[in-house]
C-alpha cells in the first residue's frame, strides 16, 4: 500500500480520481487547496490491482497440441539444413518453446531432474524476444511481450501465445 499525492486544477479532479481508480485499488480522495488556493491538493491511499487475468494453465494451453514426439519430429524437419535458428520464423520458435515447455512439466511431474527447464526458458526468451522486434504477429491477451508479467513468466507468455495459437489451426 503506498499513498499518492496530486496537485491538479479543481477542475480536473473527478477526471484524475477516475484515473487513479482504474488502474490503482484506491481509498478515499482527500482534497485540500494548495498554499495560494489556485489548485487543489489530492491524498489517495493506494494498491497494486491483483492481477486480473492468469496465463492458461498447461493443460488448457496444450489441450489440442499434437504428441510431443510429433513437435519434436516437426521443429526438427523445419531446421533441416538450415546452419542457424536465426532464420527461422515465430510459428518454429513458438512450437518449439511450446513442446520444451511440455517436456520440462512433464520432467518436473516426474521429479525428474534435467536441464528442461533452463532450455524452455531459454526458447520462450527467444519467442518474447521475436514478439518484440517483430511485426506484431502475436495475440498479446492479455499480456503483450512488453508487459511485466509476460517478462516475469515467459513460458506463461508461450502458453498464452500457443493455446491461441492452435485454437486457429
């Protein structure tokens, strides 16, 4: 919880009110006039809104994807002959984050122990990063690829991408 204080017009104080509540959980505005009286003066106590919506879960997510050895088999058809991943478009790298991310929640089911989940992280960051620099080829709800929490969670974010993804195919 933290407060805030605004100094505004008079005239602008319902508009920033109403700013403050959609974005902020916020108490009671408590208005004062300013020294010379031109302005007003607002208090707000405030809040972090908790987060509205949730990445998919996996199993909403992977619910119509293939067979993880069918992924596997087709991201490693597409990067036959190719000397570098670079080259290879969004549809490749969100597959390819989607089946690693499967196998490291399989892993992690299994407490079985391996690098799954270093290498999901690290494709996801590939796929966050393509959906950044692109051309916008992403679904972004509720979280584009700049948003903190697609950052904090990006194999959310390839849940997120892919469970709207397959929804297409």
């Amino acid at each position: 919880m933290f407060e805030i204080r605004i100094i505004c017009d008079p005239a602008d104080t319902d508009r920033v009110t109403a700013a403050l509540r959609s974005v902020f959980m916020t108490g009671a505005v408590r208005k004062h006039p300013t020294r010379d009286g031109q302005r007003t003066r607002l208090y707000v106590t405030a809040d972090h809104r908790p987060p509205s919506e949730t990445w998919p879960t996996p199993e909403r997510a992977y619910a119509k994807a293939p067979s993880i050895v069918s992924e596997i088999g087709w991201t490693a058809s597409e990067a036959v002959g190719r000397p570098t991943f670079a080259l290879l478009g969004r549809e490749f790298w969100l597959r390819k984050a989607a089946v690693l991310d499967r196998i490291a929640l399989d892993d992690n089911n299994a407490s079985v122990h391996t690098d799954a989940d270093e290498i999901a992280l690290t494709a996801a960051l590939r796929l966050l990063d393509i959906d950044r620099d692109g051309d916008g080829d992403y679904h972004g709800a509720p979280y584009w690829p700049e948003h903190p929490r697609a950052l904090a969670d990006p194999r959310g974010y390839v849940r997120q991408e892919y469970a709207h993804w397959i929804t297409r195919q």
